[in-house]
C-alpha cells in the first residue's frame, strides 16, 4: 500500500532484532553488559530489557499521533496510553503493568557497533502527562495523553539504520518470547532464502547457543504460536520456517492521524480458513433476473430475495473498496477538527 506517514518514526529498525537487542523472553533476566557478537555487529546491554519492553517501544511509535525533534535533537512523540495498552495485548498488561515496563526501560543503557552505527545511550528518557486529552468513552470526560521522549540510543537508530513499519500487535500476541525473537528477526529480511530457514538456526540466531532440553523447549514453544506467526506470513513446515513478504509488509503504509493502519496491515495467508467468494447465480433463459429471452446465461446478482444484498457485490468490487477505504478515511479525518478538549496544535 503506497504512502508513509510524514514526520513520524517508523515501528521499529533491523539492528535490535538483528543484534540480539532483547532477550528471546517475555521474562528477561537483568544484564551486566556482556558482548554479543553476530553476523551484523556486537551490542551488548545494561539493564532489563525482554520482549515485552519491545513490544512497549514498538506500541509507543506505532501510535504516535504526533511527532517533533527537540532542540537538543532528541525527538518527542505523542502518544494515547489506552491505545498502547489495545496494541500491546487484549486485557494482559494493566496500566500498573506498563509503568513497570517504562521504569525498566528507562534503566537501560545500550551500546552497539555495527559497520556504519556507533551508539552508546538509552532507548527511553521520560513519559509525562501531556496537555492534550482525548474523549474516555469508558469513565466519561476527557484523558491525558503521554508525552514521550525518546533515548539517545533509539533516536540514532531511527534516524541511521534501515527502517520497518508494521503493525506490532501480531508479535505482541504471540505467547512465547521465543516465537517473537524470531518473529522480529525474520520481519527484518526482504525474502527468504532458498528451502527457508532452519528452525534450529534461527532459534540460535536470536538466543544463542542452546541445545538439549533448552533447544526441544523452543521448538515446542514456536510449535504453539504457529497460527499466530502465520498472520504474519511465517509458516513452519517440519523442521523449516518459510516467509512469505506479502503477508505482513514491513514498507511504508498510509495511516491516519491516530497512527493506525485501518484494518491492519498484516494479512492472513490465503487458505482454506478464508470465506470463498461470493457466487453468482444463473438463470434460465427468460427466466428471473434477465432481460427477455436473450442473455439468459449470463451472471446476474439478485438482490431483494431474501439474502443479504451486500453478498452478491462482485469480489473485485469489495477488493477495490477496501483498497481505497485507508485513503478516503486518512483524507476525512486530515480535514475533520481535532476532538473538543485536546489542544494538539497547541502546547504538548
């Protein structure tokens, strides 16, 4: 889908996931700053940083509804928190939760060098409650956005190395940190290679040197998330893990001014799992549905019989629709006013 969201950071880049950023777990253990050495460069971190405190920063950008550098050229997005909480999990992180995650991560000092990246810095300063409110359906009245300033670390990333924006919220539900690693790792390549990837080889890409007990556990655990990686384009067949790139696009997309992809990006594989498309019924020459005698064999949708009439709109006409749907909704909300008590041309 062609388009990009002008003045917002993208999800996420290719070295955290590359360079083995974050622990291949949703329950990382804390790090004394050991190097890890891959095939793209070495990092090596300080701190408590996992797969949920991934899933927190890819949340945060996603949903930037605005952006800004600062003057001491770090960068600011704002961000709605019950946004973040929707795209990080349905109901499994409460906003306690959350608070415990932004604390970790402000903790954490990273330092990496790749050939054309020398980085040493933390990927997040502060969150404070912004000016800017947004309607609560839930209690009524009005709720504070956040007002998020990114790390040093995580601004050099986003401004110098190679760019991916995708919906996070596939990878945030998947169970196993394992099966996100690779998830993210996978996301970071265009097309796979020839005969796919082994699964053993990429469960050391992303967690190192395992074997034995440790290795059977990981491949049991990216067994289990299969469903939810196929909604991502990566299918396992036996002891191989395939992509395939149209399934979740890691190019620009066109998004509105809530930073959400209508719909989402990432679609499901097709398959058996996928409604067949609507049939067209034929009538006997002269019969209902046609026009005299002449033509009786042709195609004709008869709506008004009974049956939903929008199940008999020709596949190509629906496919058509939901192409366009993100551009005339992007267009109606750049010209509709900002929500009555938010001040987002105003002060943060």
């Amino acid at each position: 889908m062609p388009g990009k969201r002008e003045k917002f950071p993208p999800t996420t880049t290719v070295s955290p996931a590359r360079l083995r950023m974050c622990q291949p777990t949703q329950r990382p253990t804390y790090r004394t700053g050991e190097w890890i050495a891959t095939a793209w460069g070495r990092c090596r971190v300080t701190g408590r940083f996992g797969q949920r405190h991934q899933d927190l920063l890819d949340a945060c950008l996603w949903n930037a509804e605005l952006s800004r550098d600062t003057d001491d050229g770090a960068i600011e997005i704002l961000v709605d928190p019950a946004r973040v909480r929707k795209t990080m999990s349905k109901g499994r992180h409460s906003l306690a939760g959350i608070q415990k995650l932004i604390k970790e991560l402000r903790e954490v000092t990273l330092e990496m060098e790749t050939p054309k990246l020398k980085i040493v810095g933390g990927l997040l300063d502060h969150v404070v409650k912004s000016q800017a409110t947004r309607l609560d359906p839930v209690k009524g009245g009005y709720r504070h956005l956040w007002r998020v300033r990114l790390g040093l670390a995580l601004v050099e990333l986003l401004r110098n190395d190679l760019p991916l924006h995708y919906d996070p919220a596939p990878i945030a539900r998947l169970k196993h940190g394992i099966s996100q690693a690779v998830a993210r790792h996978v996301l970071t390549h265009a097309d796979s290679p020839n005969g796919g990837w082994s699964m053993d080889g990429l469960i050391r890409t992303v967690a190192g040197n395992v074997s034995g007990d440790a290795l059977l556990n990981r491949r049991r655990e990216l067994r289990a998330d299969e469903p939810g990686l196929a909604m991502l384009g990566i299918v396992i067949v036996r002891d191989r893990v395939f992509h395939d790139p149209k399934a979740c696009s890691t190019r620009p997309v066109l998004q509105g001014s809530s930073g959400v992809l209508p719909g989402g990006c990432c679609v499901p594989l097709k398959g058996p799992q996928q409604p067949p498309p609507p049939a067209l019924t034929r009538d006997p020459p002269g019969g209902e549905g046609t026009s005299g005698g002449e033509g009786g064999d042709a195609a004709v949708p008869r709506p008004g019989t009974g049956a939903d009439d929008a199940g008999w709109v020709d596949g190509r006409i629906r496919i058509a629709i939901a192409a366009f749907r993100p551009l005339l909704e992007f267009l109606s909300e750049s010209e509709s006013a900002p929500d009555e008590g938010s001040d987002e041309g105003g002060a943060w």
